[in-house]
C-alpha cells in the first residue's frame, strides 16, 4: 500500500512537470489553428480551431521581410543549410583535430588541446567584431560560406571525441599497423566506426547549435535572401495567429533531426562497452 | 645467417631505463622459441622490438635476410597475438582475419579462401559472422590466431596470449597452438612468465632477467643445467630448494650435512640447489625434513617443511605414498644431482 502511494506521489510529480513543459507549446498550437480575430477578442485558446491550413500555408508562402524578398520556405531552407553545415563541419574538423592531439607525436600536445579547450571560454559575442571584418575582407558577408564556417569549430566535440580516442587500447592501433594500416586507414577504418554513436550525438548537438544561432546571422547577411528561421521569427510582423503558426514550425526540424537519430543519440551519450 | 638474427639488441627508453641490454639471439626457421622471465624483465619489448612497435636503441635485427630496424611493422610480415588479443570490436570475426589481406590488395576470392581455410583449422566457421563481443574467451583467442595465420607471415610473434584464459582452457590452448605450429611450420616467438607454458611449448627456451638473456637452451638443458641461481630458481615446479653452504676442498659443507669429492676448485660461500623431485626416502639421509603440510596433487604428494634450522624445504614424493603431517623425513640427494652455485654471483660452479 505504501508502495502504492508513494509511487503515484512520483507519477504525479512527473505529470505536473510535463503538463508544465507541454501546455505551453499545446496553447500556442491551439491558438495558431484560429483567426486573428478569435484570439485577440478571447486571448489564447486550448482547443483546435479551423484555421490551420489557411494559417500555416499563408505564413509559409507569404513574401515576408522589409524588402518582401523572403518566404518562411526559404528561411526554412537557410536554416538548414546553416545548422547542417555546422553540424557537419564541425564534427569533421574536430573528429581530425581530435585524432592529430592524440596519435600523433605533436610537441605539447595536451597543452595544445587545452588552448583549443580554452576557445569555448570565448563566446562569439566577444569576437564578434574581428570576425565579422575577416568575413567582410573575404567577401563572404551574405553567403553561406560566411553564416556556417566562423561557428564551425567546436571544442566541446574536440573534447569528446579526445576523451573518446583516449579509451581506445593501444593494441588495436598496433595489431591494425601489423596489419598494414596506415595512419589513414586506421581512422577510417578503425576510429571513425568506432565513434559513429558519438558523431551522430555530435551532429545533433552541433545542428541544434547551428539551428539556434542568432546573433552571427544578424550580423552576417545584409540581404533577406540568407534570413533564418531564427532571425525570422524576430522579424516576421503580421497577425498574431501567424506568428504563433511560425513558433510552432520553427520547432519541428530540430525534433525532427532528433526523432530520427535518437537511437544512435541515446546510445552515444551513455556510452556502455 | 639463420632466419631472425638479433645482434647486441639494445632498448633504452627515453626515461633512461633500460629495459633490453646487448641481446643477441638467433633463430632457425620453423623453430618455436619462448622467451620467459618475471614480468618487467624486458621480455615483451624484445618481442615488440622484431614486431616493429618499438624503436631498437642499438643493434640490428635482420628477418629472412633483411635488415628490418627501419622497416615499417606494416611491412616486416610478422604477425602478432596480442594479450588481450586486440580484436577489432566494430569488424565481425570474417572481417577481423580479412583485413590484413585487404589491406595487401589480395583480390576477394583469395581472401574467402584464405579465411575459410584458416577458419576451419581453427574451428571458428561457424562464428564467422559474429562480432568479437559475441565470443568467450577461447573463441576470441582463435580469433586472434586465425588472424595471424591468414596473412601466412615470416614469423608469429605471441605475447602472452593465455593469461586471460581460465586454467583448464589454458592448457588446452597451449595444445592447440603447439599443434597448430607444428602443422603450420611458421617460425614463432612465443613470450610468458608461466615456466610451465615455457616448457612445453619452446623448441628452445631464452630465460631472461633484466634484460639479459641468462639462458639459451632446449626446456630439458634449461632444466638438467642450469647455468645460474636465477634460471635455477625459475625453471622448475615447485621451485628448487635453495641452502647456504660453505666450499672448501671440493668439500660442501650446509644445514648439517656435508657433500664430500664436488668435481669443483671453487672455494667459498656457496648456494646449494635441490630440485623437490630429486630427493628419495633413507634411514640415514642427508637431510632431515619436519613436516608442516603435505599437499596431495593425485599423482604426486607436495611435502613441505622444514630443516633444523628453520629453513623452509619442499620435497615432491609418488602420490601413493603416505606422509603424516608433523611427522619426521629423512631424506636423500638422488644421483648426486645438486646445483652449487658462486653465491655472489649467482654462476653456476659445479
């Protein structure tokens, strides 16, 4: 009976912390299938309106910006293109920084790292100014180089993927060289298989990372034509059922991304050998 | 010149310790040579030295006729088993003996061949489509062979590959591998601690101690001769009885009893070594034995106890013979065969 009691005393804490995460997202759902109208004469709603085609396809498709050369669409579509450019690129320049500090004889090695390590204690915020004027001297303000590449290089994954190559036994490197690997093959073959949970944790983390960036694309793109989803969402003007319906579809790619790699995620960040 | 030819091979490593000092060594082809010695005594880096994973210092190490001190492991053909047998965890156990030959070019058909080949040997056909976490302890041992085997190279290196077995697995192993080497016929350097694995499985058998080979021999002459009070305490279970004694006049005086007409001129203070099994039961032996404890293996009785003064002594007796516990022995030194060596230097003098 005890038992009993106190394991529902548990549950119910738990569904009040998910009703508290959820409603929230379910009013703003809720209120995003409604008229303009309807909301702001009876504030926000918690059940299904009719509008939701209307809404949503209008705030897709409409030519949005100061210039009205923007369509969510295409937000949609420079948000991906940033987040998983990011992703990827900072995974494979940290999978190899990571591989040169740990198999290779490089002097001061472990020094070396913590100078990368120290980087995270710089936000972009504080080098804003001289990054923006190497991307503007390289003439890459408005490109896509110029959104992804400044905030591609990531020393938390420098750190995990060190730490990671660092439980790796010896053996394996020498009984591959014994099998006439060379130091390529053996990150091909050996290291890059063996960390595939942790790069598609990586590639999650680093596409949330990219996808969330405000203030670099602020910054970068002059042009609406390179606007993201996440500098949209500041700019949009328009009803407030619009604005709602954009909040609502600026969530879904990243769950999306992790919905469909959340088994490798998951298995990644608990690393069980 | 024979097959690996080991010339004044020195390790030193960067710390300054010196784990190898001036070893040389030859090895005839097809011949099965254990390196054995107490862990630290440089054994491993003599074998990580043929392999090619570790620098030589000093010295040359020449393979089938060629000087290997530079040559990249990849390309020396050695073929090494590891003592945790290194597996390659994300390959399963048809890739794991594959990649070698792939990475040599072999087109895929010879490569079927060859691994089927090798796994039938070895027995493992039925697990060639698992992953190395899949396997006990035996099967990842095969494993780690079989990968050796496949690629047919000059010379198999083992570094202690039974050590992560359970006993009885072990021995069975230790069959399989001297088997498997005298069908195979590839010359093979095989490094232990276990003086047991060394015998029987070493054509020739190098006691090393502190990276000096102190011995070089077939088990039997390591055995019946050995050359110094380490190789004499080493080789041998149970360990051979050691007594303090004195040499004068070809005359070996220890613990009470004396050793007349020693075909020796050394004279002074002296180790006199017994092997337990060269002991037999008289009236007025040499030795008198209490006894502490008796352990019965079966087919032999372990007795051990001890001399006047104190001194701990083991003597190895037929099993069906019944010793009491706290009971007295006379024992004496079958065929005059006792080991007196220099007790400073540890040399052998008789």
């Amino acid at each position: 009976m005890t038992r009993f009691i106190t394991s529902s005393f548990s549950h119910l804490i738990l569904i009040i912390g998910i009703l508290i995460m959820v409603v929230p997202v379910w009013m703003i759902f809720a209120s995003s299938t409604h008229t303009s109208s309807m909301i702001n004469m009876n504030g926000l709603q918690m059940f299904l309106g009719d509008s939701f085609y209307e809404n949503y396809l209008r705030v897709l498709l409409y030519q949005g910006g100061f210039f009205k050369e923007i369509t969510a669409l295409k937000m949609f579509f420079n948000s991906f293109i940033m987040a998983s450019g990011v992703a990827i690129l900072s995974v494979v320049t940290s999978l190899m920084a990571a591989y040169a500090l740990v198999y290779y004889r490089i002097k001061h090695a472990t020094l070396l790292f913590w100078v990368i390590f120290i980087t995270i204690l710089v936000p972009l915020e504080l080098r804003i100014f001289p990054t923006y004027s190497v991307m503007a001297e390289l003439n890459l303000v408005n490109s896509y180089f110029g959104l992804i590449v400044p905030i591609s290089a990531s020393a938390i994954a420098t750190l995990f993927f060190r730490q990671f190559y660092k439980t790796v036994p010896d053996e394996l490197l020498e009984s591959a060289k014994l099998d006439g690997a060379n130091t390529w093959r053996f990150f091909v073959d050996f290291l890059i298989p063996l960390s595939k949970t942790m790069i598609v944790a990586m590639l999650i983390f680093m596409f949330v990372f990219g996808y969330n960036q405000y203030l670099w694309p602020l910054l970068v793109t002059t042009s609406e034509q390179y606007w993201t989803v996440v500098m949209g969402l500041k700019m949009m003007s328009g009803s407030i059922v619009h604005r709602f319906a954009f909040v609502m579809m600026s969530m879904v790619p990243p769950i999306l991304i992790i919905i469909v790699l959340q088994k490798h995620f998951i298995k990644g960040v608990f690393q069980d050998k | 010149m024979s097959f690996l030819d080991l010339k004044n091979v020195t390790k030193i490593y960067p710390n300054g310790t010196k784990a190898v000092h001036e070893t040389s060594l030859s090895i005839d082809e097809g011949e099965f040579m254990v390196f054995v010695g107490p862990s630290g005594c440089g054994k491993s880096t003599l074998l990580r030295m043929v392999a090619g994973l570790e620098d030589i210092t000093e010295g040359d190490i020449n393979l089938d006729g060629k000087l290997m001190n530079e040559v990249d492991p990849s390309e020396r053909d050695v073929a090494m088993v590891f003592q945790n047998y290194a597996l390659y965890p994300h390959m399963n156990v048809y890739n794991n003996l594959a990649y070698g030959l792939k990475n040599r070019g072999i087109d895929k058909e010879t490569i079927e061949q060859k691994v089927n080949d090798a796994a039938k040997l070895l027995q493992i056909s039925d697990y060639l489509q698992r992953k190395p976490s899949m396997l006990s302890g035996g099967q990842r041992q095969r494993v780690a062979m079989g990968r050796a085997i496949v690629r047919n190279p000059k010379i198999f290196l083992f570094d202690e590959p039974l050590s992560n077995l359970d006993a009885k697995l072990r021995i069975q192993m230790r069959l399989e591998i001297k088997k498997l080497q005298q069908k195979v016929g590839v010359t093979s350097i095989f490094v232990t601690h276990d003086q047991v694995e060394a015998m029987t499985l070493a054509d020739r058998l190098a006691v090393i101690n502190n990276g000096i080979i102190e011995q070089l021999g077939t088990p039997i002459e390591i055995y019946d001769n050995p050359k110094s009070l380490f190789v004499a305490g080493f080789i041998g279970s149970p360990q051979m009885n050691f007594l303090d004694g004195n040499l004068k006049n070809k005359t070996l005086s220890a613990e009470g009893f004396e050793i007349k007409d020693i075909n020796t001129d050394f004279d002074g203070e002296v180790t006199l070594g017994i092997r337990p099994e060269h002991l037999s039961q008289s009236e007025n032996g040499l030795i008198n034995l209490k006894i502490d404890l008796v352990e019965q293996l079966g087919s032999d009785n372990l007795v051990y106890g001890q001399l006047k003064n104190k001194k701990d002594f083991c003597y190895r007796c037929p099993g069906n013979q019944t010793i009491e516990k706290g009971s007295n022995l006379s024992l004496n030194i079958e065929n005059n065969k006792f080991y007196i060596f220099d007790k400073s230097t540890g040399k052998r003098v008789n």
